[in-house]
C-alpha cells in the first residue's frame, strides 16, 4: 500500500488539528479565556486540511476493487 492510498478519517484530521493547534500555542488545554479562538483555530486548521486530502485525492489515479 502507498502513502497516497491511505485515507484519514474525519476524526484523524481533526485531532491532528487539534494536535496543531497545542503545538504552535504551546497549551495543552487553553483556559476558558482562550477556549473560543483554541477551537476556532482547530475548524480553520481541519478545513484546510480536508482541503488539500480532497485535492489530492481528485488527482490520484482510482484503482480497481479486487
């Protein structure tokens, strides 16, 4: 199997932008006070990201189902 065949799920792409978002925030978990933009960041970042599985994905050849 390559790379390219694998697929993330909608949950795979969301915690790896959440996982994102911890990283360049250096929070683990935002107070309160941070919670609303920590989230925002996260919708922005799976978005993007769906984005660009679904580019890539219109661009690979389909293969046939054994």
């Amino acid at each position: 199997m390559r790379h390219a065949d694998v697929v993330a799920t909608e949950d795979e792409v969301r915690a790896a932008a959440r996982q994102f978002v911890r990283k360049v925030s250096g929070f683990s978990k935002p107070s309160a006070k941070h919670e609303a933009a920590f989230e925002a960041a996260i919708d922005e970042i799976a978005i993007a990201s769906q984005r660009l599985l679904d580019a890539v994905a219109a661009n690979l050849p389909h293969r046939a189902i054994a």
